[in-house]
C-alpha cells in the first residue's frame, strides 16, 4: 500500500499512516540513494521509511510529492522543515479562555506549535474530548454557573508546554416571561414555617429582627373586594394573628389593603383610590419596621408609621383604621397562601395575575428603587441585598409547583392547570 504522509496544519505536526497504522511524528528528515527515498526520525535515530519509490509517498488526497524521488524528497523535507523537525519545543496557539453561557455546548480545538501529543486533566464532568482527536473539547451543558481550570500539555520529543485552560460558564441573561393567573378557587400554598423567619413573629414587634418586606407584581382584573393576594397567620383569622393583603376593586376603587392583627384586634392600612388599577401592572411593595403595633390609644400614629405601601417605587399614602387600638400578638406560622384568605373564601378573581413574588427579612424601603427597577423586572438574586425568598411565578417552573429561588418554600398550584402559567408579564 501507499505510505500516506501529510501536515496537520491545527497541530503543526505531520501525519503518517501505512502498513503500521497512523501516527502523529516530528523531528523527520527525508533522503534519496539510488531513486528510491527515505525518511528517518532524527530524534530517535531511525528509519521511518526506507527505499520507497517516490509514486508510494502520498499525500492525504492521494497525489505523490514529485515526479522524480528528488523532487518527492525536497518537498516531504518542506513541511518537515516547518513542523518541528529542528528539535524546537511545542508552543500552545489557541486561546486559553473559554467563555459560554450555562447551558451552551463547549466546542473547543487546541492548537499548537510541534505538538506531537496531547493530555488533558481536571476536566468538569461533562466535558470530554473526541474520540480520534484529543485536541477537540465537547459538552459542558450540564456546568453550573462559575469557573472552570482543566490543564492541557503539548508534547513532543524535545519537551512540553503546559497551559491552564480557564473556563468561564455565565449564568443566563435574565428573562422574563410567564406568570400565573388566578380564578374562581385558585391559591397557591406552601408550609408556613418555611417563611416564619420573615412574617413571623413571637408577640409584640421587639424591632428590626420582626421586620420584612413584601415585593410582587400585580394586575388585579375583577372589581370584587377582598380579593386575598397574601395570606400568612393562623387557621382561626378572626382570633389569631395574620398578615393579610388583599385587593379592593370594588366602585372602581382600586387599592390594597393590609390588615395587620386577628378580625378583632388589627391596624388596617389602605392605600388611594385608583393607585393599583384593574388590567394594568402595577409594583406593589410592602414593609414592616418591626416595631411594636399595639395596644395603646395614644399610640396608634407610631403603630400605622410601622407599615409603608410603595406603588411602582414610589411611597403612596394611606388611609388607616383600627379595631381595639391595633395589635400585641403574636403572628403564627399556620398557613402560607397566595390567592385565598386562611381556611375560608377572598380568593383573587377574573383572572388577576401575580409575577415575581419576593420576601425580604428587614425592612427594604431604602432599597425600594433598586427593587423596581424602573419597572424592568430583574435578577432578584443578584441585588446587595437579595430576598430570603423568590418566586419567579411560572418562568423554570414545572406544573404544579412554583419554584423557591433562593430559599425552600416551593408553593404547590391548588385547583388549578398548568394553562394558569401565561405568558403575560410586566
């Protein structure tokens, strides 16, 4: 058979496939005696070929280097000339940083300078290299954010260059896309003593350590009042502590109420008609200092100062009312819920839609711009000071249960199908 030799221009090294096998070589030298040519490996000291007529030396197409054994010889000693064959040490050439999005597809070829051989080590799990070229890197779909620092080396019979290959996976830009739709018996649910830390608390507000913050996106649609968007506190609502949120739409009215306390003790906090309309999104935020909320007449001004309501990043006012001069109690950590007030009724109607629900331990009023955004909905995660708590509402969620970002209270969907995620968002 012919003797098949050629350049691999990537690896600069030179490729020889006959009866042998195939072969990866530098250091070679080619001579003619007698019209017949020769290769030898002068690192070795060796004959690689001997006597061969020029018509059997070919290339990777076939075709013979020369018409005579002279030319044949000249040209092989051209690319052996430039392919290490003056004992030079390998050089890496290819980039040794690789930066991918999670979840891209690695595709990656080293290249070096009189390479001969190649070895790779500490490579993530995932990622590997092809079979019949270890040059070439695949895979890496499966690598979490972060970085990644395998080692290649170049090797050849004069020495080794060693190269840290530094990987960079980003996480995803951010996108926003679904969110979830409430009708009719609809709610979400999920332990309460998941978010105790946060809605929580022991008995009167001792301080900062009671605070917390709520942040969602909101577009109520039905005129119905009592429309519950958030529920945290006990079974009994007329008789135990609860934080409770919940739409006024009725006569075009148009805005949130929290009441703070049992159906028999409470602060009620409302804010101004028209500051959360029907059919539109609107950033509703929600902050508690911690502070004590009761019992005391002469302090039911400090008790209100305690609770602030901000509409698309900014503070709205509101109207207050109390029942036995506020609350002193404790807030329970019974029921977590979203769309439906504790064991009874106030679900959300007509098909209001929540996005991007987030619960702070403190009280981020200082933060609120940071929170909105300008309206551009954002990487929660990503804030100086991020939520305890983040549901993204339907965006990497799997029917019937919504995710808990950062922290482990994932809500299960009640009464509902997976047609409740829609794409509608701010």
């Amino acid at each position: 058979m012919s003797t098949i030799i050629y350049k691999d221009s990537e690896a600069n090294a030179i490729f020889i496939e006959d009866a042998n096998g195939a072969q990866f070589l530098n250091s070679l030298h080619a001579t003619v005696d007698n019209n017949l040519v020769s290769i030898t490996d002068t690192a070795k000291n060796f004959d690689l070929v001997t006597a061969l007529t020029h018509s059997e030396i070919v290339d990777q197409n076939g075709v013979a280097y020369g018409a005579t054994a002279t030319e044949s010889c000249d040209a092989l000693n051209v690319i052996f000339t430039t392919s290490g064959s003056t004992g030079e040490l390998p050089n890496i050439t290819s980039s040794t940083t690789i930066n991918v999005t999670q979840g891209d597809t690695i595709n990656y070829e080293l290249t070096a300078d009189y390479g001969v051989g190649y070895e790779w080590s500490n490579l993530p799990s995932g990622l590997v290299t092809v079979d019949g070229n270890i040059r070439k890197l695949v895979g890496g779909s499966s690598l979490s954010a972060g970085t990644y620092s395998p080692t290649v080396k170049a090797i050849n019979y004069f020495g080794e260059d060693s190269e840290t290959i530094t990987i960079n996976v980003a996480t995803p830009a951010f996108s926003d896309t679904k969110s979830v739709k409430f009708d009719n018996l609809d709610y979400l649910s999920t332990n309460a003593t998941n978010v105790d830390s946060i809605l929580g608390r022991a008995s009167n507000g001792s301080g900062s350590s009671d605070a917390w913050t709520i942040s969602m996106w909101v577009k109520p649609v039905a005129s119905q009042n009592n429309q519950t968007f958030l529920y945290f506190g006990g079974n009994d609502n007329n008789n135990e502590g609860h934080v409770w949120l919940r739409y006024y739409g009725g006569n075009s009215f148009e805005g949130f109420m929290l009441e703070f306390g049992t159906g028999n003790n409470n602060l009620k906090l409302l804010t101004p008609t028209g500051s959360f309309p029907r059919n539109q999104w609107t950033h509703l935020m929600v902050t508690y200092d911690g502070g004590t909320t009761g019992s005391a007449s002469g302090s039911l001004s400090t008790y209100y100062s305690r609770f602030k309501f901000y509409a698309n990043g900014s503070l709205v006012s509101t109207s207050n009312t109390h029942q036995n001069f506020g609350y002193s109690g404790s807030i329970k950590d019974e029921l977590f819920q979203i769309g439906k007030k504790g064991s009874t009724t106030s679900y959300i109607r007509g098909g209001g839609r929540i996005d991007e629900l987030a619960l702070w331990s403190g009280d981020q009023s200082a933060n609120v711009s940071d929170i909105y955004n300008n309206g551009d909905t954002h990487d929660l995660s990503l804030l100086s000071t991020p939520p305890s708590h983040w549901w993204r509402m339907g965006d990497e969620d799997t029917f019937p249960t919504l995710q808990d970002n950062i922290g482990s209270a994932d809500f299960t969907m009640n009464n509902m199908t997976v047609a409740d995620i829609v794409n509608d968002t701010p």
